[in-house]
C-alpha cells in the first residue's frame, strides 16, 4: 500500500509514517496499550457513549479510535497514511475488534464523503490544518454536517509556531467561537508545550456539542 497523495507536503507525510512504521514494531502488549488525546478523555469521561457513531479524521495509529470504540462507539476512521492503516489493521485484531464497529479505509480528508446526520461524533484531533485553504470550509461542513444534539471534538495548533516550508492554517479560538456560536461547549482550552529546545508549540481544543 502507497501514501495517498494530498496537498500535504511529501515530507511531513513521510514523517508520520516513519513514526506509525516505528511504532509497529512495539510488543504486542504495548500495541494493545491506547493513550487518548485530551480531549478524547474528556469526552469519554462526561459523555455517554454507548452506541454513538464516530467519524475520526487522519486517525494515526489509532488511540483515539480504539479508545472510542473500547467505550461502546460504532467507529469509522481514515488516514492518508499507507503505515497508519496497516498499524490500525494490527491493533484491531490484536485487540480483537469486531469489524462491524470499526471501519479503517485509506483516504484525503478533502475528498472523504460523509452524509448530512449520517454521525453523532466527528472527531478532528491536529489534523484539520494540514488542508491548508481548505481547512476553514471543512472544519464548517463537519459543524454543519454532524447530527443535532450530536458533538465536535476538535484539537489543532495555534501559534507560537515555528514557521513551515508551507504555512499551516490555524483556526484560531476567535473563529471556532464564531463558527460554533449556538454550540454548547463541555471544554475548551489552549495550551502552550515545549516539544524540543526552541520549538515552544501553541494548541486549541475543545468538546462542543451542536442544538438539538
Ligand atoms: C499530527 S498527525 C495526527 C494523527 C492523529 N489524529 C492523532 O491525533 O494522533 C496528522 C495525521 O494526518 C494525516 N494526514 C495528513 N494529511 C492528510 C490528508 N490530506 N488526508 C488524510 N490524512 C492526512 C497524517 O497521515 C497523520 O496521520
């Protein structure tokens, strides 16, 4: 299996995968280990989950995903890494999942279609941004798109950032406050981590749910 080709840079691409392929290669013991974001953990800790369909954009190597689906979630995910689905493919069955709860397919997060109502849960964690031009229209048809009364969980940086060979598009919390006006928000935070000596990184994340 070959990287689906996006407008995210070759290189960063190739970043990740090189991470997921390195990962795979942990024991089986470590594998069946999930460490969800933070705002996953929030989500799974307030919210009854039993049965709510997720959709997970770029899921990665999927501890957002699994810990979803652990929770009693019906999880359809996708990544346009080729390393990030077959590490998903060697979670799901050593942790045994039940593949009528958990779809994984290879796909851009520009073209992947998903019906009106058709999820309670669209699930975005520090991905959004790599659609550069096209993050703040997708990040609105996901708002749009979601069921009422169902939820936006959402993570992405925000700046200080160090520069990058193609600027990324960070959606500010001025502008998740504008776009989810009427939403209900069960969390929303920004943090500043220092990820290596000089490279101090800010994130925006939050748990909102749409009206009913
Ligand atoms: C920073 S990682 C985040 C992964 C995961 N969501 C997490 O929180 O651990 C970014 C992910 O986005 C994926 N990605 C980047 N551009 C993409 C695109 N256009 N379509 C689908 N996935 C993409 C990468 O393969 C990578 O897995």
């Amino acid at each position: 299996m070959e990287n689906l080709q996006t407008e995210t840079p070759l290189k960063w691409m190739k970043g990740w995968s090189e991470l997921y392929k390195k990962q795979s290669e942990l024991s089986d013991e470590e594998l069946k280990k999930l460490d969800p974001s933070y705002p996953v953990q929030l989500f799974l800790s307030f919210v009854d989950t039993a049965g709510l369909k997720v959709l997970e954009f770029a899921s990665g190597n999927g501890d957002n995903a699994f810990s979803l689906y652990k929770a009693g979630c019906i999880v359809t995910g996708f990544d346009a890494s080729a390393s990030s689905i077959e590490l998903l493919k060697y979670r799901a069955e050593l942790l045994g999942v039940d593949s009528e709860r958990f779809q994984m397919s290879l796909a851009d997060m520009l073209s992947f279609l998903f019906r009106q109502d058709e999820f309670d849960v669209v699930l975005a964690n520090q991905c959004l941004q790599y659609l550069f031009d096209n993050t703040i229209p997708k990040f609105r048809e996901i708002a749009e798109k979601i069921k009422p009364g169902g939820w936006f969980i959402y993570s992405g940086n925000i700046l200080p950032h160090k520069a990058t060979e193609k600027p990324i598009r960070f959606i500010t919390p001025e502008e998740i406050k504008d776009m989810l006006k009427d939403w209900k928000f069960l969390s929303f935070g920004t943090d500043e981590i220092l990820i290596a000596e000089d490279d101090l990184r800010g994130y925006v994340h939050f748990v909102a749910r749409k009206p009913e």
